[in-house]
C-alpha cells in the first residue's frame, strides 16, 4: 500500500469524525447565505483545499514533464550520435589492412608544399645506414 493512499485515508476518516462531534450549525455568508453543521462545512472546506492542491501539483507534473521529454530528446540524439559512433569503429575493426589504408588515403588532406614530415630520428638513422650499407656494395 503507498503512502499517499494511506495518508488520504487517514485524512479523511479524521474529517469524518471531526464532523460527527461538530455538529452544530452555522451560517456561512460567501456570494450567498448558506446554513450548514460546522462539520460538513469545514468538510467541504477541506475537499476544496485537496482539489485545489491536486489542480496546482498537475500544473507542476506538467512542468516537470515537459522539461523531462526535452531532456529525453536530447539523450535520444546523443544515443543516435554513438550508435552511429560505434558502428564506424566495428567496421574499421573488420577492415582488412588494404581496406584501411585506402580509407585512410582517401580522408588525408593533399600535403602542401608548407608542410614539413618530420620522421622520428631512430627512422631515419636506419634509412641513412641502410643507404651507406647499399652504397658500399
């Protein structure tokens, strides 16, 4: 059983009583005149605090789902953006080599003649070596 549903309970068996043991009867003057037992009337006045609060927790549920769904529209399209992600890295994954260096080939930019490759320094003392070594013979 939740919680609410039992403190609603409770709530309204107190009203009930509080009715019964009140029962004497007063006048009530709002837009009209009305004669109602004390009871029924703050009855009636507690029914009406209830909706009214009903009313304003359904404008703010509203509030809170509008911003959720925003919330949830954004996380779908993130979601599209990784599976979309993931699926480029699986097929990378099953590339042979020569698919991967094509692909690879195909997305550099045209070197320029400002541009500068740089090779790491054991590289090239290798090349410089194996030239001398092709050279002697």
């Amino acid at each position: 059983m939740k919680v609410h549903i039992l403190a609603i309970a409770v709530s309204i068996l107190l009203t009930a009583i509080y009715s019964i043991q009140n029962s004497q009867e007063i006048t009530v003057r709002f837009f009209s005149t009305w004669t109602f037992r004390q009871g029924v009337w703050e009855a009636i006045l507690f029914a009406g605090g209830v909706l009214i609060m009903w009313i304003s927790s359904m404008f703010g549920s509203w509030d809170t789902y509008v911003r959720n769904k925003k919330v949830v529209k954004e996380k779908d399209k993130r979601i599209a953006e990784l599976e979309e992600e993931r699926k480029s890295l699986i097929s990378a994954i099953r590339m042979t080599p020569n698919e991967a260096a094509d692909r690879q080939l195909a997305a550099e930019p045209p070197e320029t003649a400002d541009e500068t490759v740089y090779q790491p320094v054991e590289e090239s003392f290798d090349s410089l070596s194996k030239e001398k070594e092709t050279e002697q013979y």
